[in-house]
C-alpha cells in the first residue's frame, strides 16, 4: 500500500518538487503519506509523523521529490551508464543528510530515533519487517502504562508488573522491568549462541536485530506477554 502510494504522489516529481516547499501543499501531500505509513507500520494514530516515517522507511516527500528533481537533471548532462549511478549515489546520500538534519531538529519521535540512531543502516536493511508489536516498542505508543494513562485509559503510569515505582514505558518493559527478567536473560542467552554478546540496552537494540537474519529470529522483536 505504502509504495502504490507513494508511486502516485511521487508522479511527475521533477516537474512539481519546487512547490512542496509551499507549507499549506507540503502539508496536504503529508496527509497522504502519513496515512499509509500508519498501515504499513500498524501504528497507532498518535504515533508523529516523523516516527511513522522512519518505522516505515518512507524519507518525507517532499525531500524525495527533491531527490528526484535533481536526478533527472543531472541525468541530462550524464554522458554514460556510471554517471548516471553516481548521480543517483550522491542524491540518495544527500537525501539521507538532509532527513538526518530534519530529524535532529525536531522535538517529536525521540525514543524512536534513539533506538534507530543509524538511518543508513536502517533504510538498507535486508531482513525483518515491522509488525503491530514492534512499532508499539519502537514507538513507545501501545500497551504500556505510560501511554495508556496519557491517553486517559488508565489512572497512573506506574508498571504494575513490578514493585520499582517506575512508569511503565517502553525502556522500562523491555530492559529494566523485574518482572521479566527471566525472558530477558533468555533473550540474552539465545542471542549469546548465536555469537552476540553484546549488552542488551536502547543503543544496541535495533543494531543486533539488524546484525542478521537469525540475531533478528531470536525473538527480540516481541513485547512480553501482558
């Protein structure tokens, strides 16, 4: 849905890619990509949109569109096969540059970008999918005391799976909650056969699902049951 999507938006990009820098049609393309992002990621709906864009991998448009404008350009003057793909290289770097910038300088999404502090890495994997609990994990919007008392569904933010007096959020759930800390050593000693040894923290996460197709099979991928 999401690439059928953006194959629409993105037509005749190199034509149009100057306008997207007007806020009101910027704003109105976003719309779009937004909610297609939301199902391909099964987020919830209070998830930001530059959250949702890096779960889904989706780069804004209007910096895609952007992309391609100067591609097409440069493709004019590119006399053979090889300076056409270093044309493309360079945009796609740029274009990673430029979202880095954006992301640094926005105040929404941050546990999100510092589980995945990597956008190359993340935007190049070639394993793995995002599915409705990891996006509650990598979110921090879902089934978690925290967000559900936000969101007025409970009464405190407090983990009642414990007794440490802390909010129950994502960080809390899956790598300090004494409530499971027998699955979190066995996630610990699965991933430790397969030769990764490193500690299981916020840093680390998204790196060791990303090191391989089996790191990603250990499990890690999953809240606790609740």
């Amino acid at each position: 849905m999401l690439s059928a999507a953006l194959s629409a938006l993105l037509y005749g990009a190199p034509v149009w890619a100057d306008s997207v820098k007007i806020p009101y049609q910027r704003a109105e393309i976003e719309k779009v990509q937004r909610r297609a992002a939301l199902r391909c990621v099964s987020a919830y709906r209070t998830v930001s949109t530059d959250a949702l864009c890096v779960l889904a991998r989706t780069p804004p448009l209007e910096l895609i569109a952007e992309e391609r404008e100067v591609v097409f350009k440069a493709k004019k003057k590119a006399r053979t096969e090889r300076e056409v793909l270093q044309v493309k290289r360079g945009a796609k770097h740029s274009l990673l540059q430029r979202w880095e910038e954006k992301l640094s300088q926005s105040q929404k999404g941050a546990w999100t970008r510092v589980l995945i502090h990597n956008l190359d890495k993340w935007m190049n994997r070639e394993h793995g999918h995002m599915n409705f609990h990891l996006t509650q994990v990598m979110s921090g919007h879902g089934c978690l005391n925290k967000y559900l008392h936000k969101m007025w569904f409970i009464d405190s933010p407090i983990c009642f799976h414990c007794k440490q007096g802390r909010d129950d959020d994502a960080e809390h759930t899956l790598f300090k909650c004494d409530a499971w800390r027998r699955e979190r050593g066995e996630l610990i000693q699965s991933l430790s056969e397969i030769g990764v040894d490193e500690d299981l923290a916020p840093s680390s996460f998204v790196p060791i699902m990303l090191r391989s197709a089996e790191a990603l099979g250990t499990g890690c991928l999953h809240l606790p049951p609740r």
